[in-house]
C-alpha cells in the first residue's frame, strides 16, 4: 500500500469539514472572532440561507496589514501561545482554524483596519488560493464577505438543506448570540429583511423579549446564585412556560454557549413535579467559573465542555433555580383579609351539657360531639342529596384489564336475568322519582341491557368524581378522562377541524426553526384550524385557531403544533404528524382543580360508554380507578 502526503488544498478542505459543516458554522466562527476582538456592534448579512452570500461586520480591533495573510493559515491565533494559555481559556476561538478553513471552501474577501490606521487592508481568497491584497479605505473594524460557499465542494453541498431551513440554523445561532452577550448591539438580515437588532444596552430581559416576546418575558423569574465557586445569573420561565423540547434551555459558561445534559438535568431536577414528564421549561442562566476549572478543548464546535467537579456544578443550578421557584411571578399580592368568626350565641340546652369553648364556631375542631348530637338531623342523608344518576344506553360493560379499564360486549348467551336497570333519565336532586322502567328481557344475543345506570355520588377536591354503578365504586380523574376524550375525537376526525376567527389578530413571536416549519408546513397548520399571516421576519398574526367540542385552542398551541412536526420529520406521513400535533394539543383539557357542573361530567360517562374510549390519557395514566363494594367491606374488617 502506497502511502502519500495529501497536497495541502485537498487536506484544507478535509480540515475544513470540521469546521465548517454548514453555512452557520461560518457564521458562528465569524461572529466569535468579532467578539473576540472587543466588537460592541456586529451585523450579520445573509443571501440564499448563507449558501450564495454571508457577510459579517464588526467595529472590533481589526487585523495589522502584515498579519492579514497569516490570518488564513491553518493553526494560526492570536488567542494563545503557550500550553499554559490552553489549560484556562478566555476566548470563544482559540484553535486558529477559523479562516483557514472558510477559505478553504468559499470565495473569501476580507476588509480590515486597526483603529489608528491610516489606512486598510484588502485580501481575496478563492477556495484556498490568495488572489489578491492591496490597501484600501474603510471603517476601522474588520468586514468577512463570504460567497459560494461549497460551490467547488459538490459533495458537501448536495447534503445542505433548503436556502430558508439553512437561515433558520443561522437564525438559532444568532439569537444565542444576542442572548449571551446583551451588551453588543446585534443586527441580523436575511435576503434584505431585519429578522434581529437590538441595542446592546446590556439589560439581558430585552435580549430575552427580543427573541421570544412579550408571551415569555411576562412570566420569568430572576436566577442569582453565588457560593464563592460558580457565580450563576439569568432566568427560568414559571411552570406555565414549557416546550416538548429543549429548545428553550439556554446555557452558558463564562460568555461560551454550551450543551450539557448534566446541567439539563439539573435544571429539571429543580421543577421536580411543577413540570409535566415529557415537558422541559425555559431556561437562560450564564455561570461563571475560573478558566481552569473548566475544559474547553472538548469537540470541534467548541458546545461541549468538561468541568474539574460537574456535580458540584450540577449542584449549583438546581439549587438556583429552585430558589428562584420560590419566588412569585407577581410580587408583593394583597390578599383580602377574611371576615373574624363570631362566637355563637350560648343557649339553655347547650348550658346543660358541655359546651364549645368561648370564642369557637360550629365549624370549629374545638365543636363537642354533644351539640352536634342534639341539633336538627339534615332531611335526606349525605348521600342521597349529592347523588346523581346517570343512564348511559351502551351495549357493554366495564371490565378490568392491565391498562385500566374498558368496556366489552355481553356475552352471546347467557342464563341469568339481568337485575332492573335502574332510571332511564338524568335524576338530578330534589326533582320527582322518575318512573322504574319494565322487566328487561333476559339477555341474549337480540336482547341486551338497554341501561348502564351510574350514581354521581360528588366530587373531591374539584379533581376526582365518585361515580357509584352496581357494586363498584369509580374515582374518575375529570383531567384524564377530558384529554382522552378530546384526543380520540380529535384524532378520528375525518374533516377538518372547526377554525375560529379571532377579533383581535394574536401577535407571535417564533423562533427561527418554528418560522421556517409553519411556511413549510402552513397547509397542514390550516387543516387543524390555524390561520396566520406573516407581519414581520420572526412574527406572524394569529387571525383563527381551531375549535373542538366548544374549547378554542390559543397562540400557545400553535408553537406545541409546531414542536410536533419538528420531531416527527418531513418523511412521517400526514395522518402521523397529524395525531402528534392533536397530542401536544391535548394539554388544552380542563385541569385538575377546575370547578366542572355535573352535566359536564354526564356528558364525559355517555361518551366512555358510547363509543368504548380507552381508559387511559394519552399519556397512559389511568382515567378510572375502581373500589370494590368487597374490597372496602375488606378494608373495614367486615369480612375477612
């Protein structure tokens, strides 16, 4: 085997394909150099999704003319110069391959001037090749106009993506820009349109209300931490602001974006269970460190970092952000003061017996047993006044199973008489005994039950029904059962979905991936019921949002649509892409804790039985869980 040295253009672009994998890369080694240069303002110009065109332009310290050629020779910096320097990095690049490589692949022009200069310096790079370099007149600062990028390079180009997926990716990039730095004055185009521009005033809120509006910065907390080892500010959304991703999670250390899944976990170690399982909240926390506690030196992209002690680290953040938990999204609420219990008026017959202690109430833990025992007794017990019942015209019954519970047919054949079926309409309280139907006919394959009666006993703790059928017992979560029921309705649908028109069009601020994916998936959006319009380069208006069994879906559903796509991918089918989007919609079912009228839980039963929904949420908890009249006759020592 003939072993050779590879000519130096061939192994450039080779070098170059850990760089530089896509027009964002170019952009974020770009950017960094910049930052590295003592820039205060930088603007980013993209064409064509940065395949045909990227410029990038800082006000920072410029390069020497003497230097400008070296500048493009592989491992040449001026970040360090000894093996101590690489042990405690202060700089975003450091490896000297930024250039080298960019020239590598593209047509490269550099224009740069060091404040004092009399004059600049031009310099042109064609795939590795110097064409040109001659002074010029320019602003101090240094300007990178990148074009053709991988034009000479077929085979990395046919793996990029399209012009608008590409400026989404340096999109991504540019919002972490601003995020991590609010005191450099950003400004970031696409095919001539402003998508960023902030002001670099350094307040990090206006940098998050830049890039995700007014609908995140509305519910933050402030994260500050300081133990002597790792200094952490920024913030962490409430549990009302959650993604089906981590793609609000935002991390960086000592000014460098990094991705940790330890630091991830620690985050969501700190939510514990105000956070759905499945569900990641939003985050931004910047965490100081000394340079030599921490190994940069990790992975080409420089997003992956070790630390000295990462539990102590991990440590840090949860206890951060639990303490910012704890803090009120709204300081300082007044609550109304309550009304004092009088103290109630002392009869004779209570002289005679003893009685309350001066100052208690009837509601008091302090109430004796012997003036309950001797007041008036309710007309009709506990029970009954609460009682509902509900007939339900299934042709099945409710069966255990693994899962939980569902409802299977009777059997073809049977000898035994069912018992009566109870009413045959909704009997609320206080209304006139409804009329006992006639003896049902004995239970065979042409002559089923017509009846499931149930007795809606109450409600505890406005979450979990009491349902009474036979000698059964169901506590039926009203959360779960509401989001299978508009889950299964939803997802079976074979029309589209009911949109409703919006008075006040909704303003909505995305982020650069979920832009690109509702233009590319805009007909499905508008099959589920969504309806948009573009007002700016990030934001849309909201005109319509889909309607489903009276429940109107909000802004906030469309980024879980969006989510959805983004995981299922371009290759999924519709009907699958479909039934994730109804998934992450399901959220919009009414909650543990919400006051619902009984009708409404009626409405729920009939639909159970009806149509033989399973019995678990979508996300596989149970809906009902079942007590035996057996198993509490076991639990009282009745029976043994």
């Amino acid at each position: 085997m003939l072993i050779k040295v590879l000519p130096p253009s061939l192994a450039n672009q080779i070098a170059a394909g850990e760089v530089v994998e896509r027009p964002a890369s170019v952009v974020k080694e770009l950017v960094e150099n910049a930052l590295d240069a003592g820039a205060t303002a930088i603007t980013v110009d993209i064409q064509d999704g940065g395949l045909s065109f990227i410029r990038v332009t800082d006000n920072g310290s410029g390069i020497e003319p003497e230097d400008c050629p070296t500048a493009f020779l592989r491992h040449a910096t001026s970040k360090i110069s000894t093996q101590e320097d690489l042990s405690a990095i202060g700089t975003l690049g450091f490896r000297g391959e930024a250039l080298a490589s960019i020239g590598a692949v593209s047509l490269v022009t550099l224009t740069t001037r060091v404040k004092g200069g009399a004059w600049g310096t031009r310099l042109v790079f064609d795939n590795g090749q110097l064409l040109s370099s001659e002074a010029c007149s320019c602003v101090f600062g240094t300007t990178i106009q990148v074009d053709n990028l991988f034009a000479k390079v077929p085979a990395r180009l046919k793996f990029m993506r399209s012009p608008r997926s590409e400026a989404s990716y340096i999109g991504d990039f540019m919002a972490r820009a601003i995020l991590g730095r609010p005191d450099i004055a950003f400004r970031f185009l696409s095919n001539g349109k402003c998508v960023y521009e902030t002001y670099g005033g350094g307040n990090l809120k206006d940098a998050i209300f830049c890039i995700y509006g007014a609908q995140i910065t509305d519910r933050l907390l402030p994260v500050a931490f300081d133990n002597g080892y790792v200094r952490l500010e920024g913030f962490i959304g409430n549990q009302e602001i959650s993604r089906p991703n981590r793609s609000m999670e935002t991390l960086f250390v000592n000014g460098r974006y990094i991705r940790s899944i330890g630091l991830f976990s620690a985050i969501q170690k700190a939510y514990d269970t105000r956070m759905m399982a499945g569900r990641y909240p939003f985050a931004l926390i910047n965490i100081s460190i000394a340079r030599a506690e921490v190994d940069v030196n990790v992975h080409p992209a420089k997003t992956e970092i070790r630390f000295v002690d990462q539990p102590r680290v991990e440590y840090a953040v949860t206890s951060a952000c639990a303490q910012a938990l704890r803090q009120p999204v709204i300081p300082h609420v007044r609550l109304p003061e309550q009304p004092k219990p009088q103290a109630p008026a002392i009869t004779e017959t209570a002289a005679e017996t003893p009685g309350p202690k001066e100052g208690s109430t009837p509601f008091s833990p302090h109430v004796y047993y012997a003036d309950v025992a001797k007041s008036e007794k309710p007309a009709t017990n506990y029970t009954e006044a609460y009682k509902r019942q509900v007939v339900v015209p299934p042709r099945s019954v409710l069966k255990e199973s693994s899962v939980g519970y569902a409802y299977n047919t009777f059997p073809k054949k049977t000898d035994q008489t069912p018992k009566p079926s109870g009413v045959e309409v909704f009997a609320v309280a206080g209304s006139p005994k409804p009329t006992p139907p006639a003896e049902p006919k004995t239970a065979t394959q042409d002559a089923l039950p017509l009846d499931f009666t149930v007795n809606i006993i109450g409600c505890a703790f406005n979450t979990y029904w009491i349902v009474q059928h036979d000698d059964d017992l169901f506590l039926i979560d009203q959360h779960a059962a509401h989001e299978r029921r508009l889950y299964e309705e939803y997802a079976q649908r074979e029309v589209a979905a009911a949109s409703q028109e919006l008075l006040i069009p909704q303003l909505l601020t995305l982020q650069p991936r979920e832009f690109e994916m509702i233009q590319s998936w805009q007909a499905e959006l508008e099959e589920l019921g969504y309806r948009f319009e573009r007002v700016g380069a990030l934001s849309v208006n909201l005109t319509a949002v889909p309607v489903l069994n009276g429940i109107t879906f909000d802004g906030e559903s469309l980024h879980e649509a969006v989510n959805a796509i983004g995981e299922a991918g371009r290759n999924v089918p519709k009907a699958l892409v479909r039934e994730r989007m109804i998934y992450a919609s399901c959220k919009h079912a009414v909650k543990g804790g919400e006051p619902l009228h009984e009708e409404e839980i009626v409405s729920l039963l009939r639909t159970y039985v009806e149509k033989g929904i399973p019995l678990t949420c979508p996300h596989g908890r149970p809906v009902v869980a079942r007590i035996s009249r057996r198993d509490m006759e076991k639990m009282f020592k009745r029976i043994l």
